[in-house]
C-alpha cells in the first residue's frame, strides 16, 4: 500500500521509511528501546512542511495515537535535526473508512485518507 501511496509524490520530494521517531537510546536501553520506539512508515517533506504517515489495514484509532507521538518525538530525532522547526502535517491512510477514527482524526488536525488502489 505504501509504495502504491508515494507513487504520487515527486521524485525531488526527500522521504524515509520505517523512521525511528526519537532521541537515540543510551547503550544499555537499546534494546527495550527497539521494542518500545516507535516507527513512522513514511517521513517526507513538500513545501517546507514534514509530512508523517502511517498506513493501516486495521487498528485505525491505535494509528491516531502513533501519530500524535510521532510528532512529539519528530525534534527529539537526531536524523532530523534540519526540519525541527518545521510544521507537522500528520495523515493516516486507511485501507477502509472507520467513522469514530475519521472524526477523532478530525479533532486532531489528522488527515485521514482513505486508500485508493
């Protein structure tokens, strides 16, 4: 579904996958850290804007608050320490539209979206 998705972004656009959103752990917690940490599916920036998706087939409200602590942490990681001040546009695309998430999406200044392919 992801590769599907970023399709429709351009190939100027920067992007990573499977990011690691945090501070780096200390050498002895690296390992708890590695269960606990959490892992944005796809970072990108267009417009001068980071963009943090999550992609889900199911387990869309648990996406909701993925994303919220995905944009908590996004300053805290090393690897984006040139976009920290940028603002954070967050999107959650979802295989099937779930109501209750769509609205607290909504509340949140999440986009959701459904997925087309």
């Amino acid at each position: 579904m992801r590769s599907r998705w970023v399709r429709k972004l351009s190939n100027e656009v920067p992007r990573w996958y499977n990011v690691r959103m945090g501070k780096l752990p200390d050498v002895e917690m690296a390992g708890a850290f590695k269960v606990i940490q959490g892992y944005a599916d796809l970072v990108y920036i267009e417009d001068n804007i980071v963009h943090i998706v999550e992609f889900k087939t199911r387990d869309f409200r648990g996406a909701i608050g993925q994303l919220l602590s995905y944009r908590q942490e996004f300053a805290k990681t090393p690897e984006f320490a040139p976009y920290k001040n940028f603002p954070i546009g967050l999107r959650l695309v979802a295989t099937r539209r779930d109501e209750a998430t769509e609205q607290l999406a909504l509340s949140e200044n999440i986009t959701y979206e459904l997925f087309e392919g």
